[in-house]
C-alpha cells in the first residue's frame, strides 16, 4: 500500500511540474499572435487554475485506485469539521480561511461571502474559489465582484443554497452577520436566516463555516448564536 501510495504521490508532482512547465513556456510565447502583455496575463490567469485541477486529478485517484492523497488537511479538522454542520468561528478569519483552505485540498468546492473586499482577501485562498461582497453598493465593472447587499437576505440565502446544491463537497463561508445585525438591528431575523442555511447545509451534506468577532455582539446575542451552530476553537 505504501508503494502505491508512493507511486501516485509521484504521479501527482509529476502532472503538477507539467503544468507548471506548460504554462512557463506560454508565458515565454510574445512573439507569435498575441502580444506578450496579453499572453502573460493569459498565462498567468491559466496557472491560477492549477490548485483546482490537482484537487480534481487526486479525486480521481482516490476514485480509480482508491488512494487517498489528500494529506494536507491537518487532524483537527478533519476530526471536528464534518459534512452536514454549520460551525461559528469565535477566531475570526485567520482560522476560518484556514479551515476553508483545507476543505478546498481535501476535494471540495469553496464560496465566499464577505464583508471584506474580496479583492482585498483573495491571496489568503487557495485556487479560485467564488467570491461575492457583502455590501450596499451596487454592482458594476468598477467593482470586479458580484454584490449582494445586507438587506436582501432572501437574495443571500437564495445565492448560498444554489452554490450547495450545484454538486457534493460544497463549502460556504458567510463572515458578515454582524453587518446583517448592524443594518437590520432585528436578531430574530438574523437567526431565522442563519437557520435556514444551516438546514440546507445539513441536507445537501455540506459544510457552512460562519467566522465572527465575539465583541461586536451583545452578550446574550452571542450565547444565541453559539447555540445555532457548533463552535470551533483555534
């Protein structure tokens, strides 16, 4: 078994190398059609790609050969974050991109809904996950992502819940509630909406991970949400 797995740990690097060594020499391509500024950032658009095309080449060798190369996804995760849960994230974003970003090596597809630019955040992702902006100002080609704003919460729900049913090992982060609270300053509404996400979550078997900031909510506020979703520590 151990050969095996040895062998396709070998197999993987080697396609990851062809595609690195694919796209250098597109890159290198100024001369021929395309000016060069435009093969660069064609090129460097395509490589982008490459995370998410070796998380779909290790599925299937987990699939064809029944070996498992997603190694990267540290034990505590794996042990505490399972399919079906919605989990509150009282350490905010740093542990929850980290969460995310090992759901994504271990196969699965990733959604961003955040306050936060995602222009500003991106980097900290693995690959291309989709990502939208929670915000009140209105789409546009200045602005670079869908917008959905915090009083459309039917809209969100809508957004988040086609993204789980769209294929199995889906994950979803919302970082925004307190925004949600701020703009609507109705917790019941918030609540019925966290609910309702994380029933889709749990029927579709797919993970919700909710990061928050503990000190931007009223205690009992805080001790409601706790009791929505699971609570995962650093």
């Amino acid at each position: 078994m151990t050969e095996g797995r040895d062998f396709y740990r070998g197999f993987i690097k080697g396609y990851e190398e062809g595609l690195n060594r694919a796209w250098d020499e597109l890159i290198g391509l100024t001369t021929r059609g395309y000016s060069p500024r435009e093969i660069q950032v064609l090129a460097r658009s395509k490589r982008q790609s490459i995370p998410k095309l070796l998380r779909e080449r290790k599925a299937r060798v987990r699939d064809e050969a029944g070996v498992d190369l997603f190694g990267n996804t540290s034990t505590a995760t794996k042990s505490r974050v399972t399919p079906g849960r919605a989990f509150l994230i009282e350490s905010g974003m740093p542990v929850a991109v980290g969460v995310f970003n090992d759901l994504l090596e271990s196969g699965y597809e990733g959604l961003v809904i955040s306050r936060k630019y995602p222009g500003d955040i991106k980097e900290y992702f693995l690959g291309e996950p989709q990502m939208m902006w929670l915000t009140r100002q209105e789409g546009g080609r200045d602005v670079g992502y869908s917008c959905l704003s915090p009083s459309t919460q039917g809209i969100i729900s809508s957004v988040a819940i086609k993204f789980m049913e769209e294929g199995d090992h889906r994950v979803v982060m919302f970082e925004g509630v307190d925004y949600i609270l701020l703009q609507s300053g109705d917790f019941q509404s918030v609540a019925r909406f966290l609910h309702g996400l994380i029933d889709h979550a749990i029927s579709t078997r797919s993970v919700l991970l909710i990061p928050i900031n503990p000190s931007a909510f009223e205690e009992r506020d805080l001790r409601r949400l706790e009791n929505i979703a699971y609570v995962l520590s650093a």
